[in-house]
C-alpha cells in the first residue's frame, strides 16, 4: 500500500474535552494534540476514561463541553461516518457470514467503490497485514491474531488519516500480542498514520507509542516520551502506575524550587537527598519516590540502615526487600549478571541512592 503524505490532515487534538454520564465526570478536562503521522497511547486504569475520549474523537459520544479538531477542522459535532477516521476494537467485529476478501471491501463498498477497484484494494491491504492468500477464507477459519489482522486491514483500506484503536490486543495471548504490538507499530510507520491507541497496558503503552498520555480519574498526569515518564514522572500516580516505585514520607529540611536537590527527613529516621518535582516550603510535607533498580545495598556502615526481610530470584533479576524500621520497606532490583554479592535475610544493610534518582513530591500532589 502507498505510503501517505503526512500532512496536518491527520492531526487531532482535544480541548478541555469534558464527558459527564449523570453524576460522573468520565472524562474532566483534557487536552491533547497528536501531531500528524504520531503514535500517541492513551493510557490509564480502568474507568480512567481512555474510551470515552476516543468515542469522542471518533464521533460515537458527543462531549458535554470542550472541543475535537481532526485536520485542524472543528469536528466536536460532526457525525462518526463523516470524519474519515478508521477504528479497531478490542472484540473482532468481522462480518461472520462474509469472506476475508469481503469483509475488507466493505468499508469501500459502502463508499461506492467500484467492484475492481474494491478487489485491488483489498488484496493490497491484506498484504499489508502479511496475510496475502487468505482472502476467500471465512472469518470463522482464522485465529484470535488473524483476524485483528483483518479488522486493521479493513480500517486502513481507504486510507483513513487517523487510526482509533481501543485495546485492539488485549484478547490475545502474550506473545502474540508482543508480535503485534510491533507489526502495528511497523505498519503505522510505514503508513505514515496518525494512531491513537488505547490501553491499560503499560508495557504496551511504552513498547509501541511516540507518547503516552497517562489518564486516572478522567484527568490527563502527563503526556510524554515513554523515557520522560519513566524518568521523569510528573506525579505520584505516574511514578506509580509506569514501573515500579518506592515511596517513603518525610519532610523538606529547607525550601526547595522544583528541580533543586533537597535534604530529606524522612519520617520515622533518616536524613536522605532528592530532587524537588514541586516547589516545596521548609518543613513541608512530602513524599519520596525512588526505582527499585535505582537502590542501592551496602553492608551496614552507618548509613539509612535497613535489614533484609525477604529476597525474590526472578531470573533476570533478584528483588530485595529491606525494613527500615517503623512499618518502613524498601524495594532493591538487582539485574542478573551484575556480579553484586549475595544478601540473605536478616543481614543488616545500608540503603542508599543517588539524590538524582530520588523525586520529592509535596504530600498533597495527585495520585
Ligand atoms: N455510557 C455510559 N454511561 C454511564 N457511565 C459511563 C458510560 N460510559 C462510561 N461511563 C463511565 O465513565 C468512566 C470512564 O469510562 P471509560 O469507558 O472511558 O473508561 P476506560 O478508561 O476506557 O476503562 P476500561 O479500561 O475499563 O475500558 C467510568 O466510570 C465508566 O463507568
Ligand atoms: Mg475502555
């Protein structure tokens, strides 16, 4: 299939894009832009309003207030069937009484497509999706990954220029659902399509997206590179939800900015560095954040002392648990093949970490 021009056809942004079902505020307030050509991943927990938003920008759900803008056209009232935009869901939704072949010209067919042109089409797009071949097939005869195959040929087959995908993979076994995470990831480059995918998968999300647009609540966290977010996250609930994360509660020695290292009491004992995320006043509350990978075992010499309560081989890594005293436990993840000596439980350690890896949020900062 011919690659497409990337133009700003195939932008789509949002603004203060605000959803209410009765009482609850599915989605509150957000605002995106998706350049065209981008592979943005909407990503958040359950009910965190991931559909409602692309509902929204596909034209299934009207908003309660705010703005949808596709190609920088106001799109916010527009019907679904106007918007040129091609979807994939989660559950296959071929036409089961159709052949392969069929089921890819409809959305031609319903465009009033000539008959060849149709067949010449379909055929393109199923070699897209490497299933030249199967096209007289009946749905039915195909596997779970098959016929999400079909269901992305059929939405590329009149070259939309925006892709709408809603846990597209998520009834397919994990290894399938690896492969495909690069075929789409593939395709969507060689294409040249703008995609907005949703998922609750955060491997997913950061395994095929330009950028991850992390929701909770109906409330966009952050929007970022999938490195950004890692290293940087924004919020507590963003260190939280992407990998994994230590957080301990303490209070700011002297006034910190944003982004200046800080002393930290950490409540319960212990005095620690970090880097500020928010502004925080002398004395503020705060909380902690720091990787498990990031942390960093000694033997005891009168440091933040901890023991060693429990310890986890996983293969590629070993995870370690140490209590700092006071309800106070500590994650450390040590990669195989680093040559770091064994620590068994009960062993006293020292728990450290460079300010640099640990993140300062004031205590009332979301998530
Ligand atoms: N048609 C509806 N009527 C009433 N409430 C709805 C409707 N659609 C969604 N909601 C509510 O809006 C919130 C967001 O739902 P949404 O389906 O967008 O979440 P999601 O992030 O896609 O979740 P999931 O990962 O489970 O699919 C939820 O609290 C949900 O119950
Ligand atoms: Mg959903």
């Amino acid at each position: 299939m011919a690659r497409n021009a990337v133009n700003s056809e195939g932008r789509v942004a949002v603004h203060d894009l605000v959803k209410r079902f009765g009482s609850v505020a599915a989605v509150d307030g957000v605002s995106l832009d998706v350049a065209a050509g981008e592979f943005v991943a909407l990503l958040g927990p359950s009910g965190s309003g991931k559909t409602t938003i692309l509902m929204a920008i596909a034209g299934f759900e009207y908003p309660t207030s705010g703005r949808v803008e596709i190609g920088g056209e106001d799109v916010t009232w527009a019907p679904a069937n106007k918007r040129n935009l091609g979807m994939v869901f989660q559950r296959y939704t071929l036409f089961p009484h159709m052949s392969v072949a069929e089921n890819i010209a409809f959305p031609l067919k319903m465009r009033g497509i000539g008959r060849v042109e149709r067949e010449r089409r379909a055929l393109a797009a199923l070699e897209t999706v490497r299933l030249a071949g199967y096209g007289e097939r009946r749905t039915n005869q195909l596997s779970g990954g098959q016929q999400q195959r079909i269901a992305l040929a059929r939405a590329i087959v009149y070259q939309p220029r925006v892709l709408l995908m809603d846990e597209p993979l998520s009834a397919l076994d994990k290894n399938l659902r690896e492969e495909m995470q690069l075929e789409i990831k593939h395709l969507q480059q060689q294409l040249g399509i703008t995609v907005v995918f949703v998922t609750h998968d955060q491997t997913e999300a950061m395994t095929m997206a330009d950028r991850v647009a992390v929701l909770d609540l109906g409330r966009l966290q952050q929007v970022g590179a999938p490195r950004d977010l890692y290293e940087a996250p924004a919020t507590p609930f963003v260190a939280g939800f992407i990998g994994e994360t230590n957080f301990l509660p303490g209070r700011a020695v002297a006034a910190a900015a944003a982004g200046e290292t800080l002393a930290v009491d950490l409540d319960g004992g212990g005095r620690v560095a970090a880097v500020a995320v928010d502004r925080l006043a002398a004395g503020a509350a705060l909380r902690l954040a720091v990787r498990p990978e990031r942390v960093r075992l000694a033997p005891s010499a009168g440091g933040l002392g901890g023991t060693v309560v429990e310890a986890i081989y996983a293969g590629v890594a070993t995870t370690l648990i140490a209590e700092l005293g006071g309800e106070r436990r500590v994650r450390a993840r040590i990669a195989a093949g680093t040559g770091e000596r064994n620590w068994s439980d009960g062993e006293a350690v020292d728990v450290s970490w460079r300010p640099e890896d640990a993140r300062a949020f004031a205590a009332g900062a979301a998530g």
